[in-house]
C-alpha cells in the first residue's frame, strides 16, 4: 500500500484546521458544545461517520481528499448559515443519549436531563410517582430520558407546536417507548389530562432584551420556544398559576428558568422554591411542590 500524498490531512488536522476557522469567524456555540474545538470535533468525526466519543484512536487517521472536501464543506456551511451543528447533523446528544433534531424543535440542552440521571429529584420522588409530565417536550428529549430512568412511570409529552411535537414522535418511536409516551398538542396545561405526580418544564424563558441580542445560532431556532415576554415570565405565570390543579397531593414540578432567577424572584417573591444544582450551577433549575404552588395562589 502506498503512503498517503504529503499534502493529506489527518482527522485531527481538519479538527483544528476547522476550529481556527470557527474562532475566526465568529460563530456562537451553546447546542451541544461550548468551545471551537469541540464543535469542530464534532463536525468532522460526524462527516467522517466516526465515533463521536474516540478522537483519541482515529486523531492520526489520514483522510482521503474527498472526505476533505466533504468536511471543509460542513464546516463552511457552519460558518455561512449560523445554523447550530445539530441542525446540520440533524441529531443531538443529551446525556450520552441520541436524539434526532431539525428546526421545527429547539436543539435539546435542558440541564433538567442532569438531574434526571444523577437522581438529584428522586428524594421528592418515591412509589407513588406514576404520572408525569414533560411540558414544552419540544423534540421529546426529556421525556424519553425521564422514561429511560424510571421504567414504572407513563408519560405525556405536550408541546403547543404540531411541528415539534412531530420531531418529538421520531425519538419517541426510535427509542421504542411509545407505549409509554404519549404525545399531547396543548397551550400550556389546558389540553393535558393529569393529575401528575412530576411535572418537568423547560419553557420559553428569555427574556425581551435578551431574545434582541441573541445570536444567530440561536435565532435560527423556533422563537416560539425560547421568547418569554419581557421578563421572561410570561409562561411561568400561567403555568405557577394553573399547575396545583394538575398536580396530585404529593407532585412537584421541576422548571428551568436559565439566566432569568433574578426576573423570576422579583415575579415570584413569596413562592418557596429549591434551587437545584446543575453543572451550571444552582440558579437554573428549581423544584418547587403542590402545597408551596397551592400556597402561592392563597396569599
């Protein structure tokens, strides 16, 4: 066999080569990586239809010029449509689990996914949590997770988009849980069925200065899923609001609100609320139960 031409670049060659021209221009990350490199990694190995988590043992892999060619061309078009890589790859990873994602949903990233598999919430948990809902499912990533997790639990997945709602319909059938998923068209918590005993949210939280600064990557995704007013209560509003009446005597509801506490206190300053701890932190997600939500309504 003949040794490749000089000029041949090796993976890790392109992995680099791509994140210089990431860095350089410009782009935004927060779908799936955080860095150039990464994002680029995952360009690359995803073109190549190698395995996302073995850098290590294809890095010195020589490319062929047409996998080059492939490759530079990905990354330009990262590059030219600001699209999030997970749109161009059309698949997701939450928690090591695979989800298919184009842009009728946002690109899965809720740090209730975290909390899901460490066990963080099973305290307020227990045999008698049957019932759940996953509110603004989106693609149904966090869904499928809490189904992965908790094998004796039935869930609804409601989302007010149809699009999404069909994005989340792929995942359900691809990780085989359709038997214990169902799928619900619903403004909020109008059309659910209920009562629940675990209610997750990830919903539209950013608020109206935020939403007029986001970057490109991000504006590429449904604003129908992010957009939360001017303080970005809107939808935590009604969903403080209605919960109780959803819920079963013992529910909690698990909501995450990103970079919005200090908005989210000031609606809320009565409310008893525990702050939950996620890799970013412990302002991004909280738990909050029936009794302190049905208190809420009373004051």
């Amino acid at each position: 066999m003949s040794a490749p031409a000089a000029d041949a670049r090796t993976v890790i060659q392109l992995i680099d080569a791509g994140a210089k021209q990431l860095t350089e221009a410009g782009v935004a990350f927060g779908h799936g990586t955080d860095n150039a490199f990464d994002e680029a990694a995952w360009l690359v190995l995803w073109q190549l239809r190698l395995p996302l988590d073995e850098l290590d043992a294809v890095a010195d892999r020589p490319v062929s010029f047409a996998d080059q060619a492939r490759v530079d061309a990905l990354i330009a078009s990262r590059i030219l449509t600001r699209k999030p890589a997970a749109y161009l790859t059309k698949e997701a990873w939450l928690q090591g689990v695979p989800f298919y994602v184009d842009e009728r949903a946002i690109v899965p990233r809720s740090f209730i996914a975290e909390l899901l598999i460490d066990g963080s919430i099973d305290y307020w948990l227990g045999e008698h949590t049957r019932q759940v809902l996953d509110l603004c499912t989106g693609n149904g990533s966090l869904a499928v997770l809490a189904a992965m997790t908790y094998p004796d639990i039935r869930i609804d997945a409601a989302d007010l988009s149809t699009s999404a709602l069909e994005v989340a319909a792929i995942n359900v059938t691809r990780h085989a849980l359709d038997a214990r998923i169902t799928l619900l068209k619903s403004d909020g918590l109008k059309d659910v069925r209920g009562p629940y005993d675990l209610i997750l949210c990830n919903p539209p939280y950013v608020n109206a200065q935020s939403m007029s600064t986001l970057p490109a990557e991000y504006r590429a995704e449904p604003e129908l899923a992010l957009a939360g007013g001017n303080d970005g209560m809107d939808f935590i509003r009604s969903l403080l609001h209605d919960a109780p009446a959803a819920m079963n005597e013992r529910g909690v509801l698990v909501l995450e609100i990103g970079n919005e506490r200090a908005y989210f206190e000031a609606a809320f300053p009565l409310l008893e609320v525990v702050w939950l701890e996620t890799s970013a932190g412990e302002d991004q997600v909280l738990l909050v139960t029936r009794e302190a939500l049905a208190g809420l309504e009373s004051t």
